[in-house]
C-alpha cells in the first residue's frame, strides 16, 4: 500500500511540475491570460462533451435495463446469459459508472483539443464578404462550419455508441435475441433501437444539409490539381442537388424509425434506410458521375469558365495577390548607349554580392573571436543608414556556441556560458581588397555604425537549452586583452528559482535533479529557457502560424528579433488550397531546418501577415503588433485573447524602418501566381500561361531558388526600395518567363505591392539556369574557375541575382573561394550577363564596365553559334601562358600554407604576368582588344591580392 500511495504521488506531483512549470513560464513573459484561456477552454469542453457522452450512454444503457423483459425464454442462449446475469449483478452500478466514465474521458479528451474551433466560432467577426454560390459571409465557412462539423461528428459518435450500448445490454437482459424461439427482439427494445437509430438518421439529414454549403470549401481533382477548392460544374448541377434530395429522404427515414415507437414494426423503417442508401448511391454518386462523363466532358471549358471566374477571384483575395500589376517586358534591352546603361545600373539597383547565405563562414572566422560564439548558418539582410543613405547590410549575432565551451559540465553549460555578445554587420553592396566584408559593425564588444545598445544575447535562433543566471555563480561575459570578463543577469526574465518547490518542479520537468540541491543557486537566480524567438512568439501566441526567418536589428538601443507571423483559415470559398510546409521550402530550408515554417494549420486557403512581434535579445520580451487592422481572423483571435495584442500604432519609428515583406508569406504568393496571375478563365484553362518557380541553380539541391532582398526600382517606380524578388519561368522549360518583385519596405504607400514583369512567349529570354550555364560554358570564364579550384580550392557560387534594366535583364552573381588554409568564402569574382554579353572580372564596378564598354573594355561578345573561339588549347602560346598561370597559382597556395607572405607576394606577381600573356595572346588571336587590367587590380581569372598576415 506503501508502494501504491508513493507511486499515485510521484504521478501526481509530475501532473503538477509540467502543469506548474508552464503557468510560472507564462506568467514571467506577461501572458498568462494566455495560458488561463486556453486551459479553461480545454476544461470546459473536457467536461462538458465528457458529460453529455456519458451521460447519452449512461442513460440508454439505464434505460435498455429498465426495459427488460420480466421474465427470459426458455432457451440454451438465455440460460448461458443468466449465467452473466448473475455474475454482474452485484456489481451493476460500478459497471455503469465505470463505462459511462470511460467513454466520457475519451470524448472530452477528444473535444478539448477543439479549443481553437470553439474559440473562431464563439468570437467570429465577419468578413464583410459573401460566397457567390450561398450567399454567406465567409465567416460562416471560416468559423461555423467547423463548429458545426464537430457537433455533428459528436453526435454521430454518442448515437452510435449509445445504439451498440443499449442492444449489448438488451441482448444481455433478454431483450434481443439471437437463437431463441419467437420474436427475436421485443416492443421496448424495438422501440428503443428504433428511436436511437432514427436519431442517427437525423443526424444523417443534418449532415447532408451541412454538405450542400461544404461544397464552397471542399477540395476536388481538377486540372490534376487537388487543391481546387469550390463549386464546380457538376457540383452545382449534380452534386448540390443530391444533397437536397437526400436530406428530405434521411427526413423521411428518421420520421418512420420514430414512428415505430407506435407502429411496433422495423418493416417501414428498414424500407425507408434502405431507400436512403440506394439514394445515395444512384442520386449522389451515380448522377454526378454521368453528368461529368456527358455534359461536362465533352464541353469543359464553356461549362467550367463561369466557377473557374469564381475560384480566380476568391484565391486572388484571399491570398493578398488581387491587386498584383502585370505589364508586359521585352526582356531584351537597348545595349547601344551604353554609357547612359552604366549610369542607369547605379540608380536602378543597390546590387548586392554580400550573400547572407554563402558568408556566415566569414563572419565565424573574422569575427567568431571566442569559440563558444557562433552565428547562425543563414545571416539576415536588413537596411541601415550611413552618412544619410540608408544601405542594404548583412547582419548576424554572436550567439552562444555550447559546442565551443573549453570545458563541458553542468555549471559550465547551464550557469557561465548563458549568452551571446554583440551584432556583427557588414555593407552588403561592397567586399574590401581580399575580398572580405566590409565590416560596418564588429570586435568585441561590439563597435561601429549601430551607435550604443544592449549587446549581450540571451535569447537567439541557436539558444535552444537553459541558463541559469542571476543567482550566487558569475557568467563569463566575454574576454579581451585584460582578461576574462564576468557578469551577473539584470534582467526580469525567466522563472524565479528561490522557491523550492519551483526548483523540485523544474528538476523533475527537466530531468536534471541538481536543480534541487545544487549550491549554485540561490537567491535572485532565475531560469530561461524556451529562448528562440520563433519558439517564444509561438508560445504566447499558439493561434499563428509563424515566418521561418526570424531576424534581428538594432532599435531604441536594444537588439530585437523580428518575427512576422500569419493568420490563417482552411474554409474560405472557393479559394485553392496550398500546403504551407511544401509551397515554403526551397534549397535554403532544405539545408537548414531553422528556416522552416511554424505552421499552426499545413493546409490553408486564406493567409494574412496580420502579426509583426519583437523578441528582446537580453530581456526575452515578447511584444505582438497589429499588423494587418482588417483581418477579420485576426479580429477575432485578439476577442478571445484580449489585451495581448498591442495596436499598429505603438509601432515606434526605430523599428517601423526594420520591418519588412515576410519571406514565406511572398512563396506563398509566388506559388499561386504560377497560376493565378491570369484572371480570364479561357487562359486558366488551357494552362499555356502556367508557370513554375526554378530551381536552385547555384546549388545542386534540386529546390526552388529562395527569393531575394534587394534595393532596386522597378520600371514604374521613381526611385529604389528594399524588395524582396523572383524569377518564373515556363513548366518544364528553362526560359524566363516573368520577374516578380514585392514593395518590402515598410511603412511606405506601396509596401505589399507586386509588381510582375511578364516576358514575351513568342521570343526567348535566358532563365536563371541558362545564364549559369551560360557562365559555366564560356571558356575564359571556365578556364579561371578552374584555376581558382587549384589545390584544395573551392569555389562556390553566391546569389543569382536578376533587375531589370531598361527593357533587359541584369544578372549579377559573385562567386567565392575557399582556398588554400583560408577554410572561409572570399569574395573574388564578380559574373555579369546583359544582353548576351558576360564579364567575368574582380570586382563588380569592373565587371559593370567591361559589359557596358566604359573605361575602354570591351565586353564579351554573345555566346551564339560558331562565332564561338576554337578552344585555347589550339593556340600554343595561350596554352603556355595558362600552364605558368597554373604553377604560379599553385606556389602561391603552398605559401599561403607555410605563411611564407615574401613567396606568395612573388607568386602572385608571376601569376598577374601569366593572366596577361594568355589575355594578350588570346586577343591577338582573334583580333579583339584584350586591353590590360587597371593599374593595381589584378586582371581576370587570378586571385585578390595577398591578405594581410
């Protein structure tokens, strides 16, 4: 008994420590309405659907007991029933309550998971907009028909229990029999089933009711398409009809199955089930099937077109894309004045070739200073000014790397390695002479640009496990020429630990009994956890689905993470339907899982960036804007969580000029704009205006290309702004066939606007892929990528980046080494394509120049054809040229190993001279004006000049 009370408490209490542990957490960051009104709705529904469960099978199992027959038939089957008869007898009551219990346990569990259903419908706001088949605020597929659907699917449950209930205790109690002689069932048990059956039936009745407005929201195969949502053709004239009928049958049929209470008989009741069935199988199966086949088949496109109007306009609104502008672009420019074209590339865009995605290496090498910092493996692009000029920057935190602690154990993982220190920014439009960043914002602690603020990081994307700060034991705050610094958390943040039975709580929620007795806390200590910003903004606001990419800037002083965040719903008529996880992912999530969606709901047809929250790096504080102030599913999630959502306007200026287009909200957008972009429902059918997104094709992953931030003016805007940028091209090919921009910058009149630049079908433009290959392909190109993966090099291909650029398209791509005993990217060539023709230089001004023919260069001339040179290798000179470039290369690597700068400074001098014999020779050859590099840079093809030691 010892035993079994200590085992009941050890349960109990670790009920209480999860229980207790999240109330304390919810409480320390201000939410706790939160976590209450989630809790008491959970409650509630438990107890409530728990109830009406039990109580429904309790009582027709009462029920099928009091009308039992007074006296059993004298047969071999009831004289072995009489046998469990008597067995149960005396412990009747405890079996009643002990099912009646268990079946209400599973139902309110069941419908305590509801919580969000009955939440949407008892605080709907309406949409202000109506379905064009009902008539009805889209609120009513968005928030009633779940609740609705879920009633019904409790009611079919309670019948259906109830029904196996009662003719287990009739057959038991004689009631029902099998094998006996005479009726096999009597008057009251006819009467009881026949009522429960008929209450099934009605259900059935209000089920196909239901099913009439489901059609607006179910999903059909069209188009080898499943995610078409809405009327069809043959929904509308089959389908919605059927239900009709089949609602007045299952009527009928309820309404004879009562009757029998009088009439003592099944023979009615049975004709009638029967007649529903084979109802629903010819009027609701068999009719729309011959409909599609004889009416719809043979003229699809004049009977669709009218729903197809439909469903191009519901998923344009509901996705945000209906006021998307499409103008149609040439896609091949003027290239004869091209001195006005070099002047034009400065204004239209602030060309990146600072990728977030290639440098993080760098940043870890030059700016890592300890081993237990880190920053994450994708760095964030966001906009900061400089001398009154507000530039594209890359940016990363020096967030805690427990891999790099010199000394693992407990005190040193959970109480002196508790933080990160310091923002780490870099101009994303320029790279020094070695091709490193240029740093706006670096050392440690941290200086630059970004003025004064709270460097230290408690809270970052790679902080996933538990500090323990503020108590007795000092944290390591960072190190510099004077020594070790150490720190103690000023903070309010986290989970006061003084208490001891908050310790003997957190011990066992966390499985760490040191907690409990561990001298190292004491009072003020504190504990956090649950420290990413996605996690934390998740937590409060477990209704949203939450951007991939978290992102941090500098404002009012403090480093604050930006998290966009979404409202969604699955029931808006006649929208497609998209699933978040697929339509999200390309090659950086499929390299990163940190990048991926927190999606509340997978597969949605509505979506809103209702949400921009701020996560406070030191503090943890977790601050929710309005964003979108017409969202009605926004609406109605803030009337059931009050007061946790603050207003647009306490959006401060600071931080309004770090916000942005979210990523993931924009692959949403692009997705449907494969298709959507249309909105004649001829063009949509015959799917010559489909197209897809490409993949990747700087990498080998076989995902779609992420889109791009970049500060660029569209044909139609006056001046740049920080957009966030696509490619399209058509399904199955690799040409381009439209580029898609979003106004990024927050704030701003035209911020959300998209802007798609539809490229000609009768011509050709080259695609993302075919310009890479183009670069690939061409052999001077070809010839010094090979050079630059000689040794252990490696070379690895940055952002593709597409602008247009009067009537043509700009393509810029920098391209990095890994080379030597440098195991970081360096920038050290710049790729350039307009109009057919590539540059392939050091640095982005001379690879601008030479396509445009300033400075006297003379561009590469289109690859087309047999104007293509014979390969290098015919021209022995060239050849010679290459192979001293190649050993020269090659002895400036071993001293780069060796550290020998006197060598390497030869080898490079003999390497610059190699390049320019080949360049000569080459140009001599085939009559072109090679022209020698600018005095101080080095020429085409060799690497930047010796790093400083």
């Amino acid at each position: 008994m010892t035993l079994g009370v200590l085992a009941v408490l050890g349960m109990a209490f670790t009920m209480f420590a999860g229980f207790w542990t999240d109330w304390l957490w919810y409480r320390s960051v201000n939410y706790s309405s939160v976590f209450t009104t989630t809790l008491w709705t959970k409650i509630g529904l438990f107890f409530v659907f728990g109830l009406l469960m039990a109580l429904a099978v309790g009582f027709n199992i009462w029920l099928a007991h009091r009308l039992r027959p007074p006296l059993s038939a004298m047969s071999m089957e009831q004289q072995n029933l009489d046998r469990y008869r008597m067995g149960i007898a005396p412990y009747k009551t405890w079996l009643l309550l002990g099912i009646t219990a268990l079946v209400g346990l599973i139902a309110g569990a069941s419908a305590s998971s509801q919580w969000r259903t009955w939440l949407m419908w008892i605080n709907g706001v309406p949409f202000g907009q109506k379905d064009p088949q009902f008539k009805l605020d889209v609120s009513f597929y968005a928030f009633d028909l779940p609740w609705y659907r879920f009633l019904l699917g409790f009611g079919f449950a309670a019948a259906i229990l109830s029904v196996i209930a009662a003719a287990l205790t009739h057959y038991l109690y004689g009631g029902l029999r099998v094998t006996s002689p005479g009726a096999r069932a009597t008057a009251a048990a006819t009467g009881h089933l026949s009522v429960l059956i008929g209450v099934f039936v009605a259900l059935k009745a209000v089920a196909y009711w239901l099913d009439r407005y489901g059609l607006a929201v179910k999903s059909s195969d069209f188009r080898a398409t499943d995610n078409w949502t809405g009327l069809r053709y043959v929904d509308a004239n089959a389908y919605l009809p059927a239900k009709t009928i089949l609602f007045c049958i299952a009527v009928i049929c309820a309404l004879l199955f009562f009757a029998t209470i009088w009439r003592r008989t099944w023979q009615l009741p049975v004709i009638g089930f029967g007649l529903m069935v084979l109802s629903a199988i010819l009027i609701g199966g068999l009719y729309p099937a011959i409909v599609q086949k004889f009416q719809v088949q043979p003229n699809e496109q004049a009977k669709e077109a009218p729903y197809v109007e439909k469903n191009l306009e519901a998923t344009r609104k509901a996705y945000g894309i209906d006021g998307t502008k499409v103008t149609d672009y040439s896609g091949t420019g003027n290239a004869e004045d091209k001195t006005r074209l070099r002047d034009d590339v400065d204004s239209t865009a602030s060309i990146r070739i600072m990728d977030p995605n290639i440098v993080s290496p760098t940043f870890q090498q030059l700016q890592q200073i300890r081993n237990y910092y880190a920053f994450p493996n994708n760095l964030d692009v966001d906009r900061y000014a400089k001398d009154g000029k507000e530039q594209d920057t890359v940016i990363g935190l020096r967030e805690l790397n427990l891999a790099g602690i010199p000394k693992k154990n407990w005190i040193n993982n959970h109480f002196r390695y508790t933080h990160g220190y310091g923002v780490v920014a870099a101009e994303g439009t320029s790279a020094d002479a070695q091709g490193r960043p240029n740093f706006t914002e670096s050392d440690l602690p941290s200086k630059g640009d970004l003025g004064t603020y709270q460097q230290r990081v408690y809270y970052g994307e790679k902080t996933t496990t538990y500090s323990i700060v503020g108590g007795p034991q000092k944290e390591i705050d960072y190190s510099d020429d004077n020594g070790e610094k150490t720190t103690s958390y000023k903070g309010d943040s986290g989970v006061d630990l003084s208490n001891p039975v908050n310790r003997a709580a957190y011990a066992l929620a966390f499985g760490e009994p040191q907690i409990l007795y561990s001298g190292a806390i004491g009072d003020g200590s504190r504990i956090l956890y649950n420290r990413t910003p996605k996690e934390r903004v998740e937590a409060v606001a477990p209704w949203l689905t939450i951007d991939g990419d978290a992102y941090p800037a500098v404002v009012n002083g403090k480093i604050q993470w930006i998290v966009d965040a979404y409202t969604t719903t699955n029931g808006y008529p006649y929208s497609s339907r998209t699933t978040l996880g697929d339509t999200t992912a390309d090659s950086l999530t499929a390299t990163n899982d940190n990048r991926a969606v927190v999606a509340q709901q997978n597969q949605v047809n509505y979506i809103r960036n209702s949400v921009k929250a701020t996560v406070d790096a030191y503090t943890g504080e977790v601050k929710l804007y309005q964003w979108d102030t017409k969202d009605p599913v926004l609406k109605t999630w803030m009337k059931a969580f009050p007061d946790t959502v603050e207003p647009k306007s306490d959006i401060s200026k600071d931080l309004m000029d770090h916000l942005r287009y979210p990523q993931d909200l924009f692959k949403v957008q692009r997705e449907l704009l494969t298709r959507y972009h249309v909105k004649d429902a001829t063009t949509f059918l015959s799917g010559s205006e489909v197209w897809q997104v490409p993949d990747d094709p700087t990498n080998r992953s076989g995902s779609a290309v992420p889109p791009y931030y970049l500060s660029m003016k569209m044909p139609d805007q006056q001046a740049q702004s920080f957009s966030l940028t696509t490619t399209f091209t058509p399904t199955g090919r690799d040409n381009l066939s439209a580029f898609m921009a979003v106004d990024a910058e927050a704030g701003t009149s035209d911020y959300g606007k998209i802007r798609i630049l539809k490229l000609p079908t009768n011509t050709t433009v080259n695609g993302p892929k075919q310009v890479q290959s183009q670069f690939n392909s061409q052999e001077d190109i070809a010839e010094s990528i090979r050079l630059l993966r000689g040794g252990d090099s490696e070379v690895e291909y940055g952002n593709l980046l597409t602008v247009p650029l009067d009537g043509g398209l700009l393509y810029v791509e920098p391209v990095y080494v890994r080379g030597g005993g440098l195991k970081y990217p360096l920038l050290r060539k710049v790729l350039v394509t307009y109009g057919g023709q590539t540059a392939f230089e050091n640095t982005l001004d001379e690879a601008l120049n030479k396509i445009f023919g300033a400075d006297g260069a003379t561009p590469e001339p289109p690859d087309s054809g047999d104007t293509t040179p014979p390969p290098t290798s015919d021209n022995p000179t060239v050849q010679q040229a290459l192979e001293d470039a190649q050993k020269a290369f090659d002895a400036g690597q071993e001293a780069l190993k060796n550290n020998d700068w006197e060598a390497y400074g030869r080898a490079q001098k003999d390497l610059e001279e190699a390049l320019q014999r080949a360049e000569d020779a080459q140009a001599s050859r085939t009559g072109g004006g090679g022209g020698a590099s600018k005095p101080g840079t080095a020429p085409s093809g060799s690497p930047s000049p010796k790093p400083s030691s």
